[in-house]
C-alpha cells in the first residue's frame, strides 16, 4: 500500500510539473513593423502631403534662382561698363562701385537661396520624424492587441536590425506571424477615399540641392 501511495504522489508529481512547465512555455509570435508602417494608409497621405510641400519649396528656389541670373546679367553689364576705355576715370569707378554692390546683392541672393533650402530640408526631416514616431506607437498599441488576442506573451519585430545589423529574428515559421492580422485591424478604419499620392516632376531637382549661380570671376564658396 505504501508503494502505492508512493508510485501515486510520484506520478502526480510528474504530472503537475508536465501542467507547470506547458504554463510557462512562452507564445511568441512575429511582426514586421516596417512592412505595416510603409503600407499604412497614413503613411501614404503623409508622404504625398511632404512631396508637395517639397516641390513648392523646388518651385520657389528655381524662382529665386531667375532672381539671382537677373542680378548676375546686371553685374556683367556693370563690369563691361567699368572695363569700358571710351568712359571717364569718374565713369569708370562710378560702375566698379556699382558692379561691387551688385556683387553684394548676388551673394546675399544666393545665402538666402541655400538657408531658405536647409531650413526647409530641415523642416520636412522634422515632420517626418514626428510622423513616425506616432506612427510607429500606434501601429505597435495595435499590433501588441492582437498579438494578445492570439495568446502571445512575446511580441518579436523582425524588421528591426541588432546592433550587428542583422535581423533580431533570423527564422520564424509563417504560422508564427501575424502582420498580416495587424494589417488587417489597421484598414479598418481606412477612408474610403485614400488621398492619391501627388505626382512627382521627374526634371525637377531635388529640393535638398541649392542651385547655383554663376558669377563670372567669382569662386562659389
């Protein structure tokens, strides 16, 4: 009887250490956050939103780069008229002054030209980096409901590189994933009506390239 006793409590020692251990066994699922932040209806508004404030930003430097020509073909009038032999010494010196603030106003034009482009360079990285941020914590407050819908208790990105630049997850099984669940929740409440991304001038420069203006004589610092 007592080896009975004893062959039972063994056995239901097993058996609650088999319930234990299948307890704390972890579920973990997987997500790509890249995927869902680039395909997020957002995203798309908000990338065409900064392509059309950045092809106003090229339009108005182009402007003040015609400007800026204007001002160089007058500062070449300016120098003729000073290297000018048939003028007066007086004449002469009354055009190099001119010539030398003309000077002046070009290079004015052209600092204004590269501040107004950092600043508005600057201005779209900023909003952009906002952007995502939000993004990103939204998209993660969704991603962790579902995950926890599906029982996880470990959510993975393997979008995300490490610090030696490989992915955190080198394989998951398919089963295993669900952005595609995440993707789902999020086009719940996409408009109807997505805003269409602006289209982009293929001959337009960038608006992050200051362009230049070429004074004759002059180095471009």
């Amino acid at each position: 009887m007592k080896k009975i006793i004893t062959s039972l409590s063994l056995f239901a020692a097993i058996a609650l250490s088999a319930v234990v251990a299948q307890a704390a066994a972890p579920t973990i699922l997987v997500v790509d956050m890249a995927k869902l932040y680039d395909s997020h209806y957002k995203t798309e508004e908000q990338n065409a939103k900064l392509r059309a404030d950045e092809q106003k930003a090229q339009e108005e430097i182009e402007k003040m780069n015609k400007d800026g020509n204007v001002l160089v073909e007058e500062y070449k009038g300016l120098s003729e008229q000073a290297n000018n032999p048939s003028l007066t010494d007086a004449a002469k010196a009354k055009s190099q002054n001119e010539a030398a603030k003309k000077l002046d106003e070009i290079q004015r034009k052209k600092n204004d030209i590269g501040t107004f482009a950092q600043n508005t360079q600057r201005s779209l990285q900023q909003r952009l980096q906002n952007f995502r941020s939000l993004m990103l914590e939204e998209i993660s407050k969704i991603a962790s409901d579902v995950g926890k819908r599906k029982g996880a208790t470990l959510l993975l990105d393997k979008a995300g590189p490490t610090l030696i630049g490989v992915s955190s997850v080198i394989y998951a099984d398919a089963s295993y994933e669900i952005t595609d669940d995440v993707m789902k929740e999020i086009n719940k409440d996409r408009p109807a009506a997505p805003v269409a991304p602006a289209p982009a001038a293929a001959a337009a420069p960038a608006a992050t390239e200051t362009p230049k203006i070429t004074v004759p004589g002059v180095s471009t610092k």
